[in-house]
C-alpha cells in the first residue's frame, strides 16, 4: 500500500503521476509498461479533477495505491468536496469535439477495469469529501 497527500494544485497533481511511477518501479512494474503508462494517465486525470473540481483552500487530496503482483492494481485518488460528485460510468456522456473539459473520466473509463465513487473514509472512519476509486485487473486468461 502506498499513500501520500499532495496540495490540491496544479503542481501536487503532476508529482502524484510522478510518484505514481516511481512506486509502480520500485515495485517491479517497469517504466515505459503499458500497466505503468495506463495507471499514471489515470492517475493524472483523477488528480487534476481532484485539483479542478473537488479542491477546498487549505485542504489536500490523496492518493492511495495498493498492488497485488499478477492480479490487482487499486488507485483511489480523495478530495475534500463531498457535494461535488461526478456521473457514474453509464451516465457519462461524449464531450463535443470542441468542448474543452469533459475527457477525463471518459479516459478512466475506457483503462480501467472498474471505477465508482464512494464516499472518503480513512481508518474506518467517514471524512467530509469523496473518493474516486479505479481497478486495474493484471490477471488475463
């Protein structure tokens, strides 16, 4: 398990695509992986909503990782905006060619395997804001 808060700005969501690759490393996923390349692209998106849509002045979000070699990679990205929830999977929509926003979980979607949004918890106790969970599964048959 992997868990660190970064300042909801611009700047702590590129160092969470970052970290997200170093850990990924050090824990045998290689750069340049198409596991490492999709889970820092979802990463990427969830931050940058976290730092667009779910920031609070003066609060952080997190983001937490858990790897289970040859079967699982879980990436939670939490906000502090509990009332600021996005759409579920099958109420997202196609955003206009032109349109300037509206990509980001579309992108989700489509590279993982599951994502939902559930309500921030952290050590078994509920916490204002919301969490943005996205399921990776490495066992292929």
């Amino acid at each position: 398990m992997f868990t660190q808060r970064f300042s909801s700005t611009p700047l702590g969501a590129r160092l969470a695509r970052h970290l997200v690759l170093a850990q990924l490393h050090i824990w045998g996923v290689p750069h340049g992986s198409s596991l490492s390349d999709t889970a820092a692209a979802i990463v990427a998106e969830l931050a940058a909503n976290a730092v667009t849509h779910g920031r609070v002045p003066g609060r952080d979000f997190e983001l937490r990782l858990a790897h289970t070699p040859d079967r699982l990679l879980l990436i939670e990205v939490s906000d502090t905006r509990a009332e600021c929830r996005p759409p579920r999977s099958e109420d997202l929509g196609c955003p206009a060619p032109l349109d300037e926003s509206g990509r980001g979980l579309v992108l989700v979607d489509a590279l993982a395997d599951r994502w939902e949004v559930v309500d921030r918890v952290a050590g078994g106790v509920a916490l204002l804001g919301k969490t943005i969970r996205a399921e990776l599964d490495l066992r292929r048959d």
